[in-house]
C-alpha cells in the first residue's frame, strides 16, 4: 500500500485515501452525486472481502476499514496517520497481520524442500532462528519474500505476503506434489492462527510483563513457543516491518482478542494500521512486494543479494540461478536505490530523470517522511546513477525536481541484537 497515493480503497466504490498536501490521509470520493449508491457498492464490497480475527474489534476501536489484498483491514484510527507513525517510532504500536500466510513445512526432506523454493541457506540455521528469503521464478524474478524459521520442535515455520498468498500455496503445493512423487518426506500445514506485529522502542517492556521467559534471549531473527499474558501456544519471532525492535506473535484465533485488549492496556500501546506501516517501512528501506519487488525483478537489481546464502551461490542449486549469479558478477543494467527530495511528494510510477532530462527509471514507493520532514522514496534507475549522492531529478506534476540518490535505510534501524 502507498501513503502517499491511493493504492488501497473500499473497493468498487472508488472511496479511498489520499496524502494532502500537509502529509495526512484524507478519504476521496466521486462527490454528493453518487454518494449513496457508492455506500451501497461499498457495504457490498466490504460482505465479500476476508476478514481477519480482528475484523470486529477493529470497527469496535475506531478503525477505518479499507481493501487490501482482498482483505478488509485497518488504515489508521482516530489518531492521525502521522500521529500514529511517530507512536510507534517512539513507544510501541499493534499491527494486525493475520492476514499473512503461515505456513508449517514439515518432515525430514522439509529443508531440502524448501530451498528447492528459495535463495537462502536454510541448512545453515540454528534452532528457532529465521532469516529473510525469496522464492524465484526460473527466470530469476522474484516470485514473493518471505521469513522461513528453522524451528527447534523440528519443522520450519514459514510467513509470506498476503497479496501473494495464493500464488504462493499453489507454487508449494506443486512443489510437494513432486517431492511427494520421488518418496521424499515432506508435508505442509497451512495455519489457521492470527498474526500480530508489536513494533517500537518500548516493546520489550511492555511484552516482559506477560512472559515467564526473558525476552533479553530473544534476538532479532529468532523465534519461541510461549504462553503470552496467559494466553498458550504463542509463537513469537523477533522481526517486523518497521525497522524498530519487535515481535510477531502468531496467536490462536480464539485468543487472539482477548491478548490484544491485554496489550493496550498498558498505556504504551496503541493500535496502528496499514498507513502507518506503510510509511515505517519505507523509513526503514524494506520492499514492498508488487511495487518494488516483482516477478520481473531479480535480486541483484533489487540490491537484495544478501539473501542468498554463500553455499547457495557457490552450488547454484535453487531456482534462476543461471540468471541471478551471473548477474551478480557481472552488475545489472539497472539497480534499485533510495531517493530523497523536498518539494511536493514523490509517487509510484514518478519518472527518474538525469540532470539532463532524460528518464533514467521510476519510483516503485515514495511518501512524505515523518521522521525527516522530507520526502522519500525508492525505485529503479539505469546502473550509471545508482551511486549515493548523485543528483537527479523526479517529474512531479510534470516539473522537474531535484532529487538525491540516498543510502537506505533512511531511518537508521533498531534492531534487537542482545
């Protein structure tokens, strides 16, 4: 979802959100005319969309309901946007994700299953640690990203994107229905539990009070079972999407509720939607998949070569590595980096122009920054003009602007590492 322009509505209504011109999110229609025949589109819409565990107490707290990725999830609340933005960089905000697709990949061929699918090394890990990964197309593009966990109760835990949720369950099937065909043993199990992301500085503290474990143990990319203010059979992996500490609690979905009202009852916790984390993560410098990462897209252009794991590269062995480790060595025609600029904001689609005029690429994310009182973005430039610090230009509103290839992330992380 973009903050900065509209990518998320309530469907075929045409309602949805746009930035203003002082940052905030401000709901759109077609005007008086086709107001009541756009509710009634929208109520309609609203029926046939997913709804998480949430769905309710989201309406229940104030949560503004739009469509994202066939699901009706929460962009803000009654605090602002940027209010809610700089709660979590400053104290500790509630995200739901159960929209998420989690997944358990289990048997004694579960590893080599699973990097049969993806770049990392996923042998390598230790009990209950995690890392970032890419299922790739044969082609090299990037298929989704995803957090695989070598769990120590002897299967892998597997979260991946919810607009890709089920491109991705077809993709694994087929892949078991071949390991399964060769006599390997392997089985998958598609989880039916919530997904809550607890994100900022003040996490630690406040998910202390409701664990008997010591949280200080748990790193970032690292995942335990524990009983969570009462509430059994809890997951909890260090990780998040904000370039903050936190955690992702998988929880049952009849607890779900319960655990969450637990958690705002310290007065360090709100709750936080999808505009909020969609411009956390931009801060942050994390893809979002469908407008920075895509099936055209292989990870070295996506500057994500990090993700495949040095054993991997060396026995090229997972798929599109005929395309991706020549690449590596060879660079690629275009790469992707951070831009920041001042001026109106910077949107998805924006062309990225030389000194000179010319295009050179185009913005894949960009919004306001909340942090930096600046704009920021990312996307796509020709390999020549990907070195931090050199100055282009973006058209916005058809004028040139000038703009600044930037480090990422723009927003220094905090993440947990003991």
């Amino acid at each position: 979802m973009m903050w900065a322009r509209l990518t998320v509505g309530a469907g075929a209504s045409g309602l949805g959100l746009r930035a203003a011109g002082d940052g905030l999110l401000r709901f759109v229609g077609a005007g008086c005319a086709g107001r009541r025949q756009q509710q009634s589109r929208a109520a309609s819409t609203e029926t046939a969309l997913k709804k998480t565990p949430l769905f309710d107490f989201h309406r229940g707290q104030g949560g503004k309901m739009v469509e994202f990725a066939g699901w009706s999830m929460p962009v803000q609340y009654k605090d602002s946007h940027i209010a809610s933005h700089m709660h979590t960089r400053e104290h500790c905000s509630i995200f739901d994700v159960s929209h998420m697709l989690q997944t358990n990949v289990h048997g004694k061929d579960g590893v080599k299953f699973m990097e049969s699918l993806v770049v990392a090394d996923i042998a390598e890990l230790k009990d209950n640690q995690g890392t970032l990964t890419l299922f790739t197309n044969e082609k090299g593009g990037i298929i989704d990203d995803l957090i695989v966990t070598k769990t120590d109760q002897g299967y892998l835990y597997v979260v991946s994107n919810a607009g890709c949720a089920d491109k991705d369950s077809v993709h694994m099937k087929a892949r078991l229905a071949e390991f399964k065909y060769a006599g390997s043993d392997v089985d998958l199990e598609f989880l039916d539990c919530a997904l809550i992301a607890v994100q900022g500085p003040t996490m630690s503290q406040v998910l202390q009070a409701g664990l008997k474990e010591d949280l200080s143990k748990l790193t970032f990319m690292t995942s335990a079972l524990a009983t969570v203010f009462g509430v059994p059979d809890c997951r909890l992996t260090r990780c998040g999407y904000t370039g903050e500490d936190g955690v992702e609690i998988s929880v049952p979905e009849s607890r779900v509720v319960e655990l969450t009202e637990k958690l705002l009852t310290n007065s360090e916790v709100k709750l936080a939607g999808l505009g909020a984390r969609d411009s956390l993560r931009l801060e942050a410098g994390l893809c979002l998949y469908g407008n920075d990462i895509d099936e055209t897209t292989t990870p070295v252009e996506a500057t994500l070569v990090w993700t495949i794991g040095k054993r991997r590269r060396q026995a090229k062995d997972f798929p599109g590595a005929d395309i991706i480790i020549p690449q590596i060595k060879a660079k690629t025609a275009r790469k992707r980096v951070g831009l920041v600029s001042t001026g109106p904001p910077v949107r998805q689609h924006t062309p990225i122009l030389s000194p000179d005029g010319k295009v050179i690429g185009e913005v894949t994310s960009g919004c306001p920054s909340p942090c930096l009182k600046k704009n920021i973005a990312m996307g796509y430039v020709d390999a020549a003009f990907a070195k931090n610090g050199t100055a282009i230009q973006v058209e916005v509103r058809k004028k040139a602007v000038p703009a600044t290839v930037s480090k990422m992330p723009f927003v220094p992380t905090k993440y947990y590492t003991g």
